[in-house]
C-alpha cells in the first residue's frame, strides 16, 4: 500500500478588527482594510502552492484571507466548523494575553464551557486528518487563525508555545503534512 500524504498550507487570517472587549467574540468580524490588502498581496504565494482545494474556518476574517487566491485558481471557499478558531470560553478583554499565557501554561484547563488547549489541538490533529481523507495527495489550502495554527502545528509533530503564537504575523502561512490516520 502506498503512503497517502496531503500537503496542508496553513494561513493565519489577515489583519482584522479588534473584537469588542466584555463581549463574545463575533464570527462575522472582517478584515480591516491593510488585511484585505495584504489577502490580496498573499495571491501570488498561496497560488504558487498549486492548491486543488480551498478550505476555511467559517469565520468571516479567515474566509476573506483566503478568497482573493480561491477566485484566481477558479475555485471555491469551503468552510469547516472545525478549522474555526479555539472557542477559549473567554470574553475579549484588556488583559486577554495574560490569560492566554496561564492557558498556554496549563494546556489541559479550560475556562467555563470553553475548550481547553489540549481539547483544540485533538480538533486541530482530526481537522488536518480529515483534510488528509477527502484531499488524498493533493495540496489544500485552510483559511485559520492563530490559535487554531499553533494547535495545527503541534499535532502535527511541530513545536509551538505561547511566544510563538503570540507573535505570529497576521497574515501567516505554515505548511504541514497528513496522513488519513496521521492524527489524534
């Protein structure tokens, strides 16, 4: 039997609008306009990939990033509930970072009916997995974020911690391989 990789191209979504602090945050939250110019700069890279399909988080920033290179490949955007970002159970607030540090920290932790780090990147590991089933060989694009990247990179055997996510570049891109069975 042959061995079945998948090259995933993670892309850490543009710049977009703060979310508003004491409130969830809002799926539909865009882009501001150096993030819709900078989706636009990504075109070139991203179509260099050769990618035979575009997928993306559902929300609207990670969707935005990705579409300029999804319409000059002729293909289409399409969304997965899991490639969203960490649903962390916190609201957006000043001290967001301090609280994203401890939860780095202390990975198996969660925050009210929120998802703990370690329970994101089983989500992250079974979302490239899928990626890997249904794009057998094939190189995908996934429209994400910062979060969901760093979780993504660690359950594919690299290594990220709380610096690296917190520096992370808006945008980002990071490429990975899976295998059907090649994740948790």
């Amino acid at each position: 039997m042959s061995h079945v990789s998948t090259r995933i191209v993670l892309v850490r979504h543009a710049q977009s609008v703060w979310p508003k602090h004491g409130e969830p945050d809002d799926d539909e939250r865009p882009l501001t306009a150096r993030g819709l110019a900078d989706a636009e700069l990504l075109v070139p890279r991203l179509v260099a990939y050769r990618p035979t399909a575009v997928l993306s988080s559902p929300q609207r920033r990670a969707v935005q990033t990705v579409t300029p290179a999804a319409l000059a490949l002729g293909l289409e955007v399409i969304a997965w509930p899991e490639l969203r970002e960490w649903e962390s159970g916190l609201l957006p607030s000043a001290d967001w970072e301090e609280l994203y540090r401890r939860s780095w920290e202390h990975p198996e932790s969660a925050h009210g009916e929120g998802e703990s780090l370690d329970g994101l990147t089983r989500r992250a590991g079974r979302a490239l997995a899928r990626v890997a089933t249904v794009h057998p060989d094939e190189t995908v694009l996934v429209g994400s974020h910062g979060t969901f990247a760093s979780r993504a990179l660690i359950a594919a055997g690299h290594r990220a911690d709380w610096d690296f996510c917190r520096t992370m570049p808006m945008p980002a891109i990071y490429e990975v391989t899976s295998s059907p069975a090649g994740a948790a």
